[in-house]
C-alpha cells in the first residue's frame, strides 16, 4: 500500500472508532428506583400469572445500570449500545445460565416502565419467564435533555462450575432472549 492510502485508511479508522465505545457520551446521573416497590410489583406480576418470586441480584442491578447509563449518554435505546449483554454480565461478574432483558425510555418513573413492559408481548415474555430467578433494575437520565432510561436484567445464574461464551441474539427495539449456554 501508499503511504497516502494508509493515511486514509488509519483517518477513517480513527474518525470511526467513536462509533464502536460503549462508554456514555454524555452526562449521565443515575435514577433513583425504589427496589423494594419494583421488585413487589414485578413479582405480583408474576404470581398473579402463576409463578414465582424474583431477588435482586447485585450483579444484575450493577450490569443494568451501566446499560442505562451507556443509553442515557449516547440518547440512544439499543440493547447493545452499552456493549452485548453477555459482556456486560461477565464484567459485573454474574454467571448467568438464561438471560434476558428490557429496555425502555421516557417513562415518567421506573413504575411506568414495568407497567409499559407489561403491556408488551415481547417484553411481557421476559418478565414471566419460568426460568428466571434473580432481576436487576437500574435507569439513568441524560442531564443535558433529562431523557430517562431503564433497563431490566432477568436471569437464572448458572448452575455449571465453568461457561461457554454465546453470543446472544439480539433484536433492536426488542427484548433479549438469550438460551442458556452450551455444554462444555
């Protein structure tokens, strides 16, 4: 190659590589959320169809929150714009064996989120998924246009002493639904 076509190749690289962070853009604060009241209603939810109750997990609250703050920064509601879900779990240092996750924006509070989600047939599935366990519940403003986002994590830790890496399959605008991982 020409030095002038490297040139170029290494500009386009780096004037594109913005484009690949999932750090937050902007500034972010997180939302305060009642845990103790999304939780009861989240699992009021659930047993009023049948199923069981849900725990916080601080893994998947820590993993949420980054993704609210992630979409929040970038004003942007993507499912991977605060990295892929499979990631962002390993880096809170959650083992998950089923995952799944909602996003939303511009819900006046968390509660407006899970009623909205509710009302979601996508959405609406992954919150009264059998399989889940353990919920996480995280939402961030963007302090320049006070836009709020929200993020719910579901999941089943793993139950095996190691974990294939998958990479889940991701939808824009819809929810996640990711299997549990391979066997080794």
């Amino acid at each position: 190659m020409r030095g002038s076509t490297i040139a170029a190749l290494l500009a386009t690289v780096l004037a594109t590589s913005g484009c690949l962070s999932t750090t937050p853009a902007g500034d972010t604060a997180p939302v305060t959320i009642d845990a103790k009241a999304a939780l009861s209603s989240v699992n009021a939810f659930r047993a009023s169809n049948g199923l069981g109750p849900l725990t916080i997990a601080a893994g998947l609250t820590d993993a949420a929150a980054a993704q609210s703050a992630a979409m929040a920064g970038r004003q942007t509601m993507s499912h991977t714009v605060g990295g892929r879900l499979d990631a962002r779990l390993a880096t809170a240092g959650y083992r998950w064996g089923v995952t799944a996750e909602n996003i939303g924006r511009d819900y006046r509070d968390y509660a407006g989120a899970i009623k909205g989600w509710e009302n979601s047939p996508a959405h609406r599935r992954n919150m009264l998924n059998p399989t889940v366990t353990e919920i996480g519940m995280a939402g961030a403003r963007n302090v320049e246009s006070g836009r709020a986002f929200w993020t719910m994590i579901l999941a089943a830790p793993s139950r095996r002493t190691t974990v294939a890496s998958v990479a889940p399959a991701f939808s824009f605008g819809h929810p996640i639904r990711v299997a549990a991982p391979p066997a080794p």
